[in-house]
C-alpha cells in the first residue's frame, strides 16, 4: 500500500521541521508553472532560470513566514512574480541588443511555419512593450489562467487593480496587433521593408 501524498502545507511544515528532502518535493510539484510564469514575465530563459532561483532560495529561507493566509503555490508564485518584476526594473536599464538577421543556409521552412513564427514573435514582442503590472497581470490571468482573486493573492494587490491592468493591457496589445487582424496593413509597404520586418520579427 503506497503511503500517502503529502499535501502542501503538510511539505513546508516538514521542511520547517527539518525535512532535508521536502522543499524539493513541494517545488518539484509546482516547479512547471512557477517556470512558466518566470519565463512570459521576463521573455528570456536565463533570467527566467535566475528569477526562478532567485525566488526557491527566497521561499527555501523564508518559509517559516507563511501564515497559511492564502494557498502555498499562491504564496510560491506571488515570490516568483516579484522577483521577475526586481528583473524588469533591472532590464529598464540596460540596453538591448538586437537579433542578427538570418544568415544563409538555413533549413527551408513552410509559409505556415513561418506565418505561426512570425506571429509568435508578434505578441512576445508586444507583450514586452507592457508595462511590467500589466504584462504579469496578463500572462497570470489570459496565459497561465489563474482567477483574478489568486492573481491578486500572488500580485499583493486588490481584484479590482488586476482587473484594471489587464483591461489595459489587452487594449494596448489590440492596438499593437491589430495588424494581424488585417493582413493587408502592410500592402502598401516596399517589399524589402517587408522582408527586414520578417528578419527583425516585427
């Protein structure tokens, strides 16, 4: 007879007890979403891997300070969410670096293939021109599909705030991608400028 899963709360009382192998249980449990979060947020996968790490020592050290207020992967994603959003405001500073254009010899690719590509890096790219409370209320509450009442748990804000973020944000994102509702947009742009766009990912 197989013992018993453990339930969350029971892992991090564990831990705070001393348990050298449940932390590692409680984040191999939820480690799929907390890094899905990370990585929408910050749109680069070693910040997202450092903000991730970043937030497991922070909840590893702190977790004596859950007071069962909300669920423990409310309280895991609400540190994940913040020490991606301490990334942002770092990146605000830095400049970026552009993409090289593709090169030759590279492996030929469908039309579609490149279309579903191309709108892919349509709305990473808009989703990056977010404000930061706006991008994160956005992938928690359209991506990740969390309700507004545990995005605002996890955002330490009012329902009402994540509401309103998101509403902004998706107005926004209608108006950056609005093009790919109308593929005609672009008809009268010359054709090397289209062909820079699909380089650059525009």
């Amino acid at each position: 007879m197989s013992a018993p899963v453990s339930s969350d709360v029971d892992l991090l009382a564990a831990h705070n007890n001393g348990d050298p192998h449940a932390f590692a249980e409680l984040f191999r449990r939820h480690k799929d979403r907390l890094w899905a979060v990370a990585l929408r947020t910050l749109r680069d996968r070693e910040e997202a891997a450092d903000a991730l790490q970043d937030a497991m020592i922070s909840a590893f050290r702190g977790a004596a300070s859950f007071r069962a207020e909300s669920q423990v992967t409310t309280w895991l994603h609400r540190i994940v969410v913040n020490a991606c959003l301490d990334r942002v405001r770092r990146q605000q500073a830095r400049p970026t670096v552009p993409l090289p254009d593709s090169g030759p010899g590279e492996p030929a690719v469908t039309r579609d293939a490149i279309d579903e590509r191309e709108t892919r890096l349509a709305v990473q790219d808009a989703l990056a021109r977010l404000p930061a409370d706006q991008r994160t209320a956005i992938v928690l509450i359209d991506v990740q599909g969390y309700s507004v009442a545990e995005a605002a748990q996890m955002l330490g804000v009012a329902p009402g705030t994540v509401k309103s973020r998101c509403a902004r944000g998706r107005l926004k994102l209608a108006k950056l991608l609005r093009h790919l509702r109308n593929p005609s947009a672009d008809a009268n742009v010359p054709s090397n400028e289209k062909e820079t766009w699909r380089r650059e990912g525009r």
